[in-house]
C-alpha cells in the first residue's frame, strides 16, 4: 500500500510505516520509553529524511504522550510544580535548538549532526543499560545463591543541585531544592526534543532519579507532561519554521504506536524487567552501530540533482 509523504516528498509503503509504529509501541508499553529515540533512526534506515524523521517523530510523541499523562495523573502520579519549572525551561530549549537547527541546516550539516547525536547517545545509553542489566542478573543470581542483597541506599539529589541558591519545596516530589536545577534541566531536554525529535524520558527520567533525587512514584508521570508541552511546542516550531512536519507520515506512525503500546503493556506483565532491559540495550546497541557504519560509509549517490 503505497502512500506518498507530501514534505519527505516519497512515496513509501504505509503498512511498513505502521509496522515501524507498532515496533516503537510495543517497546513504549514494555520498557516505559517513549520510542522516540528508536523511531527516528528506524525511519532514516527506510530512506526517510533525518530532518523529516525527527520532526514527524516529535509529532508522534505529542500524540502518544497524552494517555500517559491522564493515567498518571488519576494515580497522582504528576508532580504539576516540578513540572512546570521544566516546561518552562523545555520551551526556552526548543526555541533554542530551534536556531541551532536553522543554522545547521543553511550550513548543510544538519542530517550528519542528528546522525552522530543519535549515535553518541544510543550508545551511551545502550552501554550503560547494558551494565545495569547484567549487574541486575548477577545481583540476583548471588542472592539466590544465598548471599545477602545490598540494602538500597536512600535517594538524594546531587550536590551541585544542593549548591544552587533560591530553594522552593517541591512537596509531591519530596524535595527542597532551587528551581534552577529543573530549568537547566529542561533546556537541555527543549533542545535534544527540536534537533532529535526525541521526547527525552530516556534522558529526563534518570536525571529526575539520580541528579534531582525525586521520588519514583511521580517520576514517570512528571517527565510525560514536561515531554508533552515540550513535543507540541516543538512541532509548531518545525511547522512554522522549518516545515519539515509530515503529518502523513506522522499519523501512520501514531497508528501503529498506540496499537504497539497495548500490546508492549500485555508482554511487560509477565517477563523479568532485567531480560528486557538487557533486550532493549542490544536493540539501541545495534542501531547506533548500524548509524555509526553508515557515517562512514559512502553513499550510493555522492550528490543529487533535483529541479527547485
């Protein structure tokens, strides 16, 4: 079923697309991601434009962060305060990395940039995921051998987070910190989100956990409503300024997600969180190896001529 992709300016087989929809669901429901970060390089590998890709794939994310949010937010699940102060910051991010993607972009450079970003971080996190799994298996393999597991050390924020000035109480999440701290945070997350078309949960949420020191229960439901303001402002940013938003290509990959998510929930209820983790850091592995090797080799076509 041939579909043609007004902005990608291709035709492409819509039923592929809704399979690469499903794929990125099904991990969204078991691993608790938001795909964004395995759709992008999945839609360059089938010829779509990185540019296209990362901004149709922001718009996927917008759609599929919505549910998340409300079921979140029945549980209360949503620190709002926190979130807000990260929205703020999110958006000044993606105004930002809405410059340095015009000036990429007029320098020619855009498509390499968003190539090697996606290959520093997948293999970033597919190496530290990686490392966690296996010392979460080798954790558990001693404690059944009769030792006795390590007494889990009580969460706190960093200390250079602890060394900001200005501290609000943030009392959902269980903190007094500054505020600074989330809004640096969110900048960075406002920018990854406009150049990657990432959401940033695989970024936030550790960084919520680890340099916050926010508590777990609302970590997850507070980094989906930070990424869906952020993704809606940065497809009206891609919309009106660089015009690379296919809606098309947006909507199959929406279809196919919200299908792949109830399925990805239906797997996640009976298998070992440490066998998926460790599943998961080989599949971001392999693609950042496949992005890594096409970097370096050279294309079929050096240069195309197409009529203005």
């Amino acid at each position: 079923m041939d579909v043609y992709l007004p902005i990608a300016n291709l035709a492409v087989d819509g039923l592929v697309i809704v399979a690469l929809g499903v794929a990125t669901g099904i991990l969204s429901g078991v691993f608790g991601v938001g795909g964004g970060f395995l759709t992008t390089p999945l839609l360059i590998f089938y010829g779509i434009p990185p540019t296209v890709a990362a901004a149709s794939a922001a718009t996927q994310v917008t759609g599929a962060s919505v549910s998340g949010v409300f079921a979140h937010s029945r549980n209360d699940g949503v620190d709002y305060q926190m979130g807000a102060v990260t929205v703020v910051g999110g958006m000044a991010g993606a105004l930002l990395g809405a410059v340095i993607f015009n000036l990429l972009r007029s320098a020619g450079q855009i498509d390499v940039v968003i190539n090697v970003l996606y290959v520093v971080m997948l293999g970033t996190i597919g190496g530290l995921m990686a490392r966690e799994s296996v010392d979460a298996l080798r954790s558990r393999s001693t404690s059944k051998g009769g030792s006795s597991a390590k007494r889990a050390a009580k969460r706190r924020h960093h200390p250079m987070i602890a060394s900001l000035p200005y501290r609000w109480r943030f009392y959902k999440s269980g903190l007094y910190i500054s505020p600074l701290g989330p809004l640096i945070l969110g900048v960075i997350v406002g920018i990854l989100t406009m150049l990657m078309g990432v959401g940033g949960g695989f970024f936030m949420v550790p960084a919520m956990l680890y340099i916050l020191g926010m508590s777990a229960k609302v970590v997850v439901g507070t980094s989906l409503f930070n990424i869906l303001f952020i993704t809606m402002l940065v497809t009206m940013v891609h919309a009106f300024t660089t015009r690379a938003v296919d809606i098309v290509l947006a909507g199959l990959l929406l279809i196919g997600s919200v299908t792949g998510a109830q399925l990805g929930t239906r797997i996640a209820s009976f298998a070992k969180p440490e066998h998926l983790r460790l599943v998961l850091a080989m599949i971001v592995l392999l693609i950042a190896l496949r992005m890594a090797f096409n970097l370096g080799v050279r294309p079929d076509e050096v240069y195309t001529v197409v009529p203005l």
